[in-house]
DNA sequence: GAGCGTCTATTTGTCTGAGTAATATTCGCT
DNA sequence: AGCGAATATTACTCAGACAAATAGACGCTC
C-alpha cells in the first residue's frame, strides 16, 4: 500500500503499465535496454508477478516491450512503438516529449485535418453541422481557459473528423487531440497572451456548413498553422 | 492441448487476443456485449484465468474491450477502437473487412502518402534513394506475385516515409502496409491481371530522388489512386 | 581446430486456488 | 417516492508451483 503513482481510477497493472510506459518513451529505458526479470521486478514494485506481467502485456500491445522465454523483456526499437496509440502518445506529453516528436505531429495535423475538413464539407449531416455549431458556441463563452472550453475544442476537432464518414481518419482524432491538449496547457503558461482563435474556428465552421470542401480545407489549414506556431513559440521557451 | 487456432509462434495469451479480437472486429461480438465472466470463459476455452486476462489486457490496450468489477468485460463502440493499431487492422483482414473501412483506409492513403512522398523528396538522405532503388529493384525483379516482391513493395513504401523524418508519419506505414499486403492479396485472385505498377513506382522514386517534391506528390498521387481502383474492383467481386 | 549436436540453466509462460476490492442491484427504511 | 444500507457478483490481486522455450555452454566427432 506504498501510495501507487497515479493511483486515480486505474487499476495496479495499469498504473504499472502507465508508470513503465513513461520511463520507456521519455528514455530512462532505452531501446534494447532489457528489464530486469519477472520475480525481481515485481518484488521491487512490490506487486504480484501476475500485476507485472498484465502491466508488461498491455505495454507490448503497444508495441514498447517484446517478451522471449530465456531473453527476458527487451524495449523494442522505437519505430515498432505505436506512436498514434493514445496512451504512448499521452505517457510522451506526461514527460516532456522530444521537440521532434511535436513537430511531427503538427506536420500530420497539418496533411489530415484540412483534408478530413474538405471531407466533412461535402458529407456532413444537419445534424453535424448543429453540433458542431454547438462546441463552437460553448467553446466561445467559457474561452479557452477553462476545462468546459478545452474540452468543447476538442469535441468540435472530434466531430469534424466523424462528419467525414471514414472510421481509420476519425481515430486520429484521439491521437491529434492529445497535441491540442498539451498545445493549450502551453499556451496558457505563456505571458504573451495568444490571439483568439474563435474566428478561425467559425471560419471552418462557416465552410463546412456552407458544403464548400475548398473553403474548409483552406480555413482549417489556417487554423492548425497559427496552432502549430504557438506550439513553436512555447517550444522555444524551454 | 486441442490444437489452439493459429498456433504459429504466438503463445497462448497471444493467440486467445488475437482469436477474440477477430471475432469482435467481425461483429461476432457487437459493442455493448458482455462477455461472459473470467471463470467461464477460461474454462469453455480450456485455458487458466491468467491466461485469459492476459488476453483480456491486449485487446483493452487496443480500446477493444473495457473491464469493470461486477460489470465484467463489455465491447466497446466502435469509435474507441485503435483502428490504426497493426493487430486490430490485421484482424480486420483476417475476416473479410466491412467495404467501408477499406474505402475509409485508402481515402487516408490518398491523403497521406502523397503528402509524404512531397516531404521525403525535400529530407531524404542519399542513402535512403539508395536503399528505395534497391527496393524497387528486387521488387521489378521478384514480381508482384513472390513473396520478395511484395516484401520489397513494402519496404519501398516505408523507406519513403522514414525518409520523412517524421515519425508519426512513419508510424502511419504499418497500418497502410496493411492495406497494401491485403489489396496484393486480392489482386492476384482477380483473372484479368493488374497493370504492371512498376513504372509508378519509377515515377515516385525519380521525383524524390531529384528533390521534386510537387513531382513526388503528383506521381504518388497516382500510384495509391490506381491501387485504390484495382481495390475497389476487388470489393465488386464478392 | 572447426563444426555440430546435446545438455543445462534461466526466463517467460501457464496453471491453480485463495482472498480482496469495487460496484450494480436489491431491499428496507423513511 | 426517494434515499441509504446490505448484498451478491464481478474483476482484481496475490502466492506458489510447474511447464515450455531457448540462449549459451559443453562436449563430441571428424
């Protein structure tokens, strides 16, 4: 009962895993690096060996770690890592990820989003479009600094994504919505207040309900480029 | 010991995952189902409960399935699956995968690779136009039917996406690869045989190779349309 | 001395059975 | 009818044993 880390609603093997996946992606082990085996790990974390290995599981089915009989559990080399994985991606922003790693994922928001926002333009139901105005209007009286306007962002980046209709674009959804996430965590810790992002928002919103796929792909185009230039601004703070 | 399916080299957790996630993603089990309670499911399977729990673990590293004391494990929807996951995507092919999703997949190709190709013709090193020239070589050597051949198409395509340096992008390739070892698959089912894709595949090489990268994304744009086509030709068969 | 099969020790993998913790449901009380 | 406590069900955790796989050492053969 040594005070798990993180013990909120996760059970022990998550929490292991979560704490073994943060020491792997932020480099405290590095790849080829071999864990120390079954018994003596789990009696270090003073925890069961099966709480060990369901935590060891969940970590290679994303790829991290790889289990041999006689070898013992090897961190893979990083281009085996499921980098769009949810959680990977959330254990690389729990430490601070590598610069790299951000740029990169701004530079696929950058090729998806205007793509999937020229999708939604010519698919999108009614019903989409009101929802979408919905988050926006939310989004716009809490402001970008509370919980209810980040959390209404992110349900309107969601929403864009599921209004195309295509079920593998859409799951990056999780994926980019964790850049977002940790974009405006930085953002908010800058002095240099950031512009207001609402009228790029509607301009987005105005092209898609409008079915114009040109409009919206150069509006959201837009609007993940000034998002990426203040993720480049806080990343030139540290 | 009543031979467990595709017993290959996978161990007994892996291929319980592996079976379960099959049926789930072919709709044998829909969201919202309950499996039945560790005790009996382990034992209509025939195996211990750790080693179905292991299972268990996988596929809820994978947003597949959910666990809840006194609930049990349910199927989530579908929206919180990792679709972009290697596995689940495999698992997909494995049963015949939903039209949808194979539209969905190479609509992302349409917008992925050719954005990438552009990328890769401004950053690739000379050592990777080597190692693209040699993939493309075995490849027209092999043919598209050997194994080597398909294996070098592959490669071609994950060389040009390393080539990126972006390594979310990249991450994207085993989840695209995917869709190409499944539509190779197909094609060589189909009597009328394929157009000979190599000098595509030329045109690709040629552009990042020359640093083009408008060339490299129009040529790119072109290799995944037409195979995106000979797909779709596929999908009208069955 | 080189090559090749065997033997062994180490590590993960699997099994069993017990007890704990969490929580949806039910029941009784107000 | 609403609310709070008891209950039953389920996953969760633990402990210890045995099985299977395999990297590396060893010894044998030629």
């Amino acid at each position: 009962r040594p005070g798990r880390r993180k013990a909120g609603k996760e059970r022990l093997h998550g929490s292991i895993a979560h704490q073994l996946g943060v020491e792997i992606v932020s480099g405290r082990h590095q790849p080829g690096d071999i864990l120390s085996n079954e018994i003596e790990f789990s009696e270090r974390l003073q925890v069961s060996r099966s709480a060990y290995r369901e935590a060891v599981r969940i970590l290679a089915a994303k790829g991290l770690v790889e289990s041999r009989p006689r070898v013992g559990t090897r961190v893979t080399e990083m281009n085996r890592w499921n980098l769009l994985d949810p959680d990977v991606l959330a254990w690389f922003f729990e430490a601070e990820p590598a610069r790299a790693l951000v740029e990169g994922l701004f530079e696929l928001r950058m090729i998806v989003e205007p793509a999937a926002a020229a999708l939604a333009a010519e698919r999108r139901t009614g019903a989409q479009v009101e929802a979408m105005r919905e988050a926006l209007q939310i989004m716009e009286r809490a402001g970008l600094k509370s919980e209810a306007g980040q959390s209404a962002d992110r349900d309107f980046h969601q929403l864009v994504l599921d209004a195309t209709g295509n079920a593998p674009l859409a799951s990056l959804a999780s994926t980019i919505g964790a850049g977002v996430r940790w974009t405006t965590f930085y953002k908010s810790r800058k002095h240099k207040l950031p512009p207001d992002p609402m009228p790029e928002h509607w301009a987005v919103f105005d092209a898609i309900a409008a079915g114009d796929a040109g409009g919206a792909r150069q509006a959201m185009d837009v609007l993940v480029a000034n998002s990426r230039a203040q993720a480049a601004d806080a990343l030139e703070d540290r």
